[in-house]
C-alpha cells in the first residue's frame, strides 16, 4: 500500500486556490467594502436625522397606492419601540434599501404637493362661488369712462361723465348664462336635464307597381288615421259569434 506524500501550500497561494466567503478571525475586512456598505446606511441616517419620522410617515400618508413592504417599513417606524432607532436600523430590520426608500419619498412628495394644490384650489372656491354669485344679481361696477371720479377734464373745465351720470358707478344687469351657473352652483338646476324623447320610425316600404299602390302607399304616411278608422269601422261590422 503506498501512501501519498501531502504538502502544505503557502497560505498566499491557499488564499488564490481556495477563497472563502467570509473573513477569518484576525483578519481586518477591506476598507472600500466597508465604505460601500456603510453610505447607503449613512444616507438613510441623514434623511432620518433631517427629515425625522414624524414627517416621513405624515407624507406617505398622502399615498394611497401603498406596496407591502412599503407599508411594513412605515408601521414599522411608527413603533414606539423603535422611537431611539435611526432611519438605517429601522430599514435593515425590515429589509428595505435605500432605492425602495427613495422610491416612497418620490411618491410621497407627489402625493403631498397634490394635496397642496388641491387645498390651494379648494380656499379660493368660497371667493369664486362669492364672485358668481354677486355677478348673477343686479350689482354696481366701477365706470370705465371716469374710473370712478364721475367727471372728465376737457381742458380747465370739469364735466359730468354721462355713463355714470357723475356716480363713479354703473349698474350691469346680470346675463342669462351666468345666473343658470349660479343656480347650476347651488343645485336648483341640474345639467342635462329636461324631457327628451326619442323617436324612432321604422317603416318599410315596397316599390309600388302601379300608380294605385303608389297613391295608397303615400296615403299610408301621409293620412295614418285613415287606416286606423277603417279598421276601427271593420271591428264594429265583424259579427259577435267571430
């Protein structure tokens, strides 16, 4: 039986033939490693430390198309558990990366100015519905021939201005449209209202061969009650026993 002679490799050269996963003890990890792995985690802390939570979870609020990590990650936050954790613990804990976070901060600041222009929109609607409302009525403007001071200057002489008769006003009487979008704004006329109705003739008419098919033919249309009478007649002359 021969035995085989076995020689142990430099540790260079078993460090090139057999590589392992992991760092073994007394051996210090790459420092170029360690500085990708740690600036996702130290954007997330200053996002957190800028941002905080509070505000975080109040934009995502505004989402309404939520995913499920998404909605873990922000229940998460809200834990009163996790009140003393930074923002990178938190998303390590629940396995979301930095792009996922952008991603709902992305969609958190649309939501939110959304919700700006729409409160935006809806303070000035009380002044618009004010302005509909008084231009619907009999109401004074100001005169556009003296602005408002009721007289003209024609050299060194001061003369009355006619429009407004020396008042600075002048009374405008509302138009038709404006007062059906007046009552259109308070409900008292609905939109595509009013009766319709829809009519629908089907009648088929075969080429007449002669001129009596061709009269009783256009007697048909133009005198239907004729037909209806003659068969009303025809009912009262048919015999009870039938």
């Amino acid at each position: 039986m021969s035995v085989r002679k076995t020689h142990k490799l430099p540790d260079d050269v078993r460090a090139k033939r057999y590589p392992v996963s992991r760092n073994p003890r007394g051996v210090s990890p790459d420092p170029n490693s360690l500085h990708e792995e740690s600036h996702a985690a130290q954007t997330l802390r200053k996002f957190g430390d800028e941002l905080g939570a509070s505000k975080i979870i109040d934009m995502a609020q505004a989402c309404d198309d939520l995913t499920p990590e998404e909605e873990r990650f922000l229940n998460h936050l809200a834990d009163p558990r996790n009140d003393l954790c930074k923002l990178d613990e938190v998303c390590r804990e629940v396995n979301f990366k930095l792009g996922d976070f952008f991603k709902l901060l992305k969609k958190s600041r649309a939501a939110e100015a959304m919700m700006r222009a729409h409160d935006e929109i809806y303070s000035k609607v009380p002044l618009v519905a004010k302005d509909v409302m008084d231009r619907s009525v009999p109401h004074r403007v100001l005169c556009k021939t003296c602005w408002g001071t009721g007289g003209l200057e024609d050299g060194e002489t001061s003369i009355k201005c006619k429009p407004c008769r020396g008042s600075g006003f002048v009374d405008v009487l509302p138009e038709l449209e404006r007062q059906k979008v007046a009552l259109t704004i308070g409900g008292l006329l609905k939109t595509g209202g009013g009766v319709q109705v829809n009519t629908q003739i089907n009648t088929a008419i075969q080429v007449p061969r002669s001129t009596t098919e061709w009269r009783a033919a256009t007697d048909r249309l133009l005198y239907p009650q004729r037909e209806v009478a003659a068969e009303v007649k025809i009912e009262k002359e048919a015999p009870s026993g039938t």
